[in-house]
C-alpha cells in the first residue's frame, strides 16, 4: 500500500475525499473486494489522517462496513475501527457519537458469527473500546451482560474465545466501577468456573481469571459470600505454583481488606496456612509479595489474636535467620515492627533476637517508604518501652531514627 513511501507525495485528505470515499459505496457483489481493500487502505494510512477527519472515517466504518450483511466486510470493518481505536491520536470525544452503534453492531457479529476465530476478533475490538471509552460505555452494559452467558455457553473447550470473554468482564467492571456489583449473576458462574485449579481450563484461562476476580474486589463495596468462597481456590493455586503469585497475593490482600475481621475469622485456616507453606518454600523476591498481605492482617486483628498467626510468624523468624536478600529482610523486619507496635510482648516471644535488631539498625536506609521507615521507628520504640528486650537497651545509642 506504500503509506511510507508516497508519505511526502501523497495529500491523504484530498485523496480520501475525492477518491476513496466513493470505494466505500456498495454497488455490487463484485464491489465488496474493493470495500474490504479501501478499508485497509485507511488502516494503512493512519498517521496521515488528519483529527478533523477521523469522525468521518467513523462514521464509514460504524455505517456502512460494520452494519454490511457480508460477513468478511465486517471483519474488514473490525480490523480497521481496532486500528483506529488502538492510535496515539484517538480521542474519546470524537467517537463518542458513534459508540453506542459500533457497540451494537459488534454485539451483533459477535452474536451472529459462524466461527470462533471471528467472534475473537470482534471481542478484541469490544475489550478495546470497554478500556478507551471507560465510563462511557455504563449506558450500553445491559447489552454486553445479556451476550455473555450464550457466547460462554457455546464457546465450550475454546479457550481463546473464553479469555476474550474473561477480558471484557474484566474491562466491563472497571467500567461499571461501584456499580458492578450488578453482574455479579453473570460473573460469578463464570469466576466458579474459571479459577477452579480443578477446572479442565485451567492452566490457559486462569490468568484473565485472575485479572477479572481482582477487579471485581476492586470495585465491591461488600465482600458477596459466593465470591468469598473463592478463597479456597486462592489457596489451591498459591500452593501449586508460583507461576502467579503476584496476582494471587494483591487477590488475598484484597480479601482481607474487603472483608476485614469477619473474613480472617472465618478463613483463618487456610489463609494463615498458605501464607505459612509460601513463606517456607518461597525465595526472597517472592516474599515481597506476600509480606504486604501479612503486614495488613496485623492491622485488622486485634492484639489479642495474634497467637493464631504464631506459624506464619514463626516461619518469618527463620526467614530472618536464613534470606540474604537486603530488600526481603528490611521488609521482613518493617511486619515485626508492626507487630511490637500492636503487641511488642508477642514480638519478643517470637522474633526477639539480635538478627532482627540488626536488621533494624543497619537495613533501615535501604527503606525507601516514608510510611515504612516510621512503621520501623516506631516499632523500635514500642520495644524499648517495654524494656524486654536487653540487648535493645544496650544498643540504643545506635539508633538513627
């Protein structure tokens, strides 16, 4: 299509307007090749479509090519409005005259087509347009919702066609945001069934799984109980592989941090002792995913019930004595201070050693968190306090805090 070489000879404006438009009139059966390699030809020239000329190009590909009974026309349409969508230059103010007929019409082609590959595709411009045009799109998501069971239904073992799906939930709940919470009908089944280690799906479908169950914490104002359930699967996971730890660790601090004290009282076996197996068996880069989680269940449990965490805790003082890793050891010492701020009397008990002092003292600087370096200042301080620890006494004068 030479778009790079006739850059500097070609007025793409003036060639569009007095040429190419006339190419997008259906005529014929003859004349839909000419359709399709006009479209591309736009797609081809893109850096050279001027801002003000864009709507008129949305308006050819939402009116004329999408909307076309021929099936390759649409997908021409689909590959191109992607391409547009997906610019630099895209803007959402331009488009937004032309989002609820492109939404329509992609729902129809996604509803209506005759083989996986082609509803892939038109998902993928669906999932793009969710992620653009954000908010925008809430007027329009009953009739992406409505869609979603059938395409799910029928997409049986094709596990690139689910993905798609995953996604555009995903999407659709940043979307919807706090009022996501009315999917839950739609997305729950679909969460049961996709992060499910058990799942005959599993291995290719769990990472979208993931993304969309975090979003859907994300967003909730209350933790729904068949949503919560999914905890066990959480747990599965974590202790299988750490392929997607990351995930799954800001997934189990969003459980705690959604659910609060209820929730750890009533998971507390299998959270405590996932997050024990992980401490045991993971590297040091590893732990610094997981310590945030910890750090924040020292915040909701009352000082009290700290002894429920007695192994995890444990675990973390042979860490001490064992990780290399400056960053994982700092880290490891910013949830002991912690825990001496809440109870300094439980912290003795359990990490009360000059490794740990030494790791106050001579790591600290490595700390790069504000937040985090007051978090060990004035988990030292709490420990002088309480005088129960000798060998902190006698080394008070190296305090740097």
């Amino acid at each position: 299509l030479a778009a790079y070489d006739l850059h500097d000879f070609v007025s793409f404006q003036s060639f569009f307007e007095n040429y190419l438009v006339k190419d997008f009139v259906l005529q014929s059966e003859e004349s839909k090749i000419i359709i399709r390699r006009a479209a591309y030809l736009l797609a081809a020239w893109i850096a050279d479509v001027p801002d003000g000329l864009r709507p008129q190009v949305y308006h050819l590909l939402v009116q004329q090519l999408l909307p076309c009974e021929d099936m390759v026309v649409k997908l021409a349409g689909c590959t191109v409005l992607r391409v547009f969508i997906d610019d630099w230059n895209f803007y959402e103010d331009q488009f937004e005259p032309f989002l609820h007929q492109a939404l329509h019409h992609l729902l129809l082609i996604i509803q209506h087509a005759y083989d996986f590959d082609s509803q892939v595709q038109s998902f993928n411009v669906l999932c793009l347009i969710l992620e653009r045009m954000g908010t925008r799109v809430k007027p329009f998501a009953n009739d992406i919702i409505a869609l979603i069971p059938d395409v799910w239904q029928k997409a049986e073992d094709q596990s690139l066609l689910k993905i798609q799906v995953l996604n555009a939930m995903q999407r659709l709940m940043q979307c919807l945001g706090a009022s996501s919470m009315s999917t839950y009908a739609i997305v729950v089944p679909l969460l049961h069934y996709s992060v499910d280690p058990d799942s005959p799906e599993s291995a290719s479908i769990l990472e979208d799984a993931f993304l969309l169950l975090r979003s859907t914490l994300q967003f909730a104002s209350e933790l729904d109980p068949q949503i919560a359930e999914l905890v066990h699967f959480i747990a599965k996971h974590m202790g299988r592989s750490t392929e997607y730890l990351p995930l799954a660790a800001e997934i189990l601090e969003a459980y705690v941090l959604l659910g609060g004290l209820a929730f750890l009282q009533r998971y507390h076996g299998i959270i405590f002792s996932t997050l024990a197996e992980a401490i045991h068996s993971i590297n040091g880069r590893g732990l610094l995913f997981i310590l945030p989680t910890i750090d924040l269940i020292l915040q909701i449990l009352p000082p009290s019930d700290y002894g429920i965490l007695e192994t995890v805790l444990g675990r973390l003082s042979r860490r001490l004595l064992e990780e290399t890793s400056d960053e994982a050891l700092i880290h490891i010492g910013c949830v002991f201070a912690r825990l001496s701020i809440g109870s300094s009397k439980s912290m003795s008990q359990v990490a009360g050693s000059e490794v740990l002092l030494s790791v106050w003292m001579e790591k600290y600087c490595l700390l790069s968190s504000k937040k985090k370096r007051k978090i060990v200042c004035l988990g030292v301080l709490a420990a002088l306090e309480t005088e129960a620890w000798p060998a902190l006494v006698r080394r008070r004068n190296e305090l740097k805090c």
